[in-house]
C-alpha cells in the first residue's frame, strides 16, 4: 500500500466515523432526479440524513465531451439548503426495453460495437425477458469514456458530495449469442479497473460499489466476491447493494456471507430498501418485512452504515 493510500484511508476512516460508532444505521431517501421537491417532507424528517439519486449516464453526457452536471448542482443546492446529504449514484444499466442511456456516440460508433448489450433476467424483478440493457464495460473504449465521466463529476463535485457509488454488479447476458468480447474474468476485471479509477480520482468524497451477484459465479466458486470485498477492505472503499432482504438464499450464497465477514472493515457500508425489496415476505410472518426487521438485519448481520429508502416504503409514506 502507498503512502497516498495511507493518508486517504485515513481520510476517510475518519469522514465515516460516526457511522461505525453509530447504534442503528442512518436513513436516506432513494429517488430519481427531479423529484426533490416532491418528496420534501420526507427530505426534511429528523430521521433522514440525506438523499441518494440516480443520474443515468446520457444525462450526464449530452454529447461527447460535453458534459451537463447542471441537474446534479440543482439538487446539491436544494439539499445543502436543507442540510441534508447527497449521494450519487452513476447508472450504467437500465431496467426497461426502452431505456437505452448512453450518450449517441457510444450507442453509434464503431468502436463501442453497440454500446450497450440486452439483459434476460432481472433478479428479485420478475420481469420478462429483452427487459433492459447492460453497458458493455467490458469493452475497453467504453470503459474509458465512462471513466472520463467520473474523472469530470470528481473534478466539480469532489468533497461537496457524500459519495458516489457505482451500480450493481449483477447481469444476465446471452452469452452464447454474444459478439462483443464479454467474458466473465473481462467483465469481473472490468468492474475492478471502473472502482479503482473512481477512488483515485474521488479523494474526499466516499466511493461505494453495489454488489449482489456476479455472472457465472455461485458460491464465490470463481473468487470475484473474495477477491472484491478483499480489494474494497485494502483500498479504503465502500460496498453495498440494491436489496436487503434478510437472509434470502440467493444472497446467502454470494454477497451476504461476505458482507457479515467484514463487518466493521470497510469505511462504509450502504445498502438500500428498493421498490421491488419491499414485496418480499418474511417466511414466518408470511407478510412482507417490517421496517424494524430490515433494520435490525442490516445492523446486525450486514454491518449497514445507511440504508437508502424507497419512497415508496410505507413507514415514510405519513411524511
């Protein structure tokens, strides 16, 4: 480890020490760019911390190069006017047969061989199949432009935002039809390469990847969930995830196990209460989980610093 390493994981041991000392993790609200205002009652409760929003990448990158932050600076404004939060998340897949949110070039010039390729299967979803689209990080071009983005938000928001995270790390390709290059080691390399270009150029702010599962993998039996929790515990960055969903077996057998390994390791861990977790149903209740049992999951099994909430979640919905 470097002497720069050291001083930045010093950095952000001590940014994040309320959050390892802290009883119950904090509370955030999860939402989509523009809705601030909508939700202000919610945004403005003691108990919420701040707000995490999604921006997609052709959001972003209107054209190439030309980069539009001018939505991530209103909603900054508006929530430092109310003291609260700001964490971004950077979108680079999608979850709908029409969202195709990549910048024109990239979906257009040869180079990206398309830009983005079709996802089957939403985990936790169960939405048909051809329902979304994955960006091809595995392609080397395309991994650079989408680095350059996060170099451009680093240099404009850097130690003004909480953090940044990068999105989850499960997709579900046909791989047998695939034409682009996409491998799983490329595509594990890739997402690796991605974290470690935010981090170095995210010095203040945290930099949080979302993990669930990884292609081709089960049981850590390809080592990328070792490998990447053991890689984010050595180089001082955040993990987390779309769903907490306590003790449901398809994560028992890949992130969660891990997760419960380094609790108290990593300087953050932020997870997140999505539309689709909120239909899950507690096998002995038969009903779907309760606030106080996501909580005390994420506490005391997950190690959760902040849970970012759905609005949809039905203890914020007398806001």
């Amino acid at each position: 480890m470097t002497m720069t390493t050291r001083i930045l994981g010093l950095g952000i041991v001590l940014l994040g020490l309320h959050f390892l000392m802290g009883q119950t993790p904090q509370n955030y609200i999860y939402t989509s760019s523009g809705d601030l205002h909508n939700i202000e009652k919610m945004i403005v409760r003691k108990d919420i911390g701040g707000v995490q929003i999604v921006y997609n990448w052709r959001a972003l990158e209107t054209s190439k190069d030309v980069y539009d932050f001018s939505g991530i600076e209103k909603d900054l404004a508006y929530l430092t006017s109310l003291d609260r939060k700001l964490f971004i998340q950077l979108q680079d897949r999608f979850f709908e047969p029409q969202a195709r949110y990549v910048p024109d070039y990239i979906l257009n010039e040869k180079v990206y061989t398309g830009g983005l390729v079709a996802q089957y299967d939403n985990p936790g979803e169960n939405k048909p199949v051809g329902s979304g689209w994955v960006t091809q990080q595995w392609n080397p071009a395309v991994r650079e432009r989408y680095q350059k983005l996060i170099e451009a938000l680093a240099k404009k928001f850097d130690g003004k935002i909480q953090g940044i995270n990068l999105p989850e790390t499960a997709i579900d390709i046909d791989m047998k039809k695939d034409k682009t290059g996409f491998s799983c080691d490329t595509y594990f390399q890739a997402e690796l390469d991605n974290l470690k270009f935010a981090r170095n150029a995210f010095k203040q702010s945290y930099v949080l990847q979302y993990v669930n599962f990884f292609p081709c993998e089960w049981e850590n039996d390809h080592q990328y969930m070792s490998r990447l929790f053991d890689f984010a515990d050595k180089n001082n960055i955040g993990l987390g995830g779309p769903d907490i969903v306590p003790n449901k077996n398809a994560q028992m057998k890949n992130s969660y196990p891990f997760f419960h390994q380094y609790k108290g390791k990593l300087p953050l861990v932020a997870m997140a209460v999505q539309e689709p977790t909120l239909t899950y149903k507690n096998p002995k209740t038969k009903k779907p989980f309760t606030k106080e049992e996501f909580v005390s999951y994420a506490q005391d099994f997950l190690g959760v610093h902040i849970i970012f909430w759905s609005v949809e979640s039905p203890w914020l919905k007398g806001s």
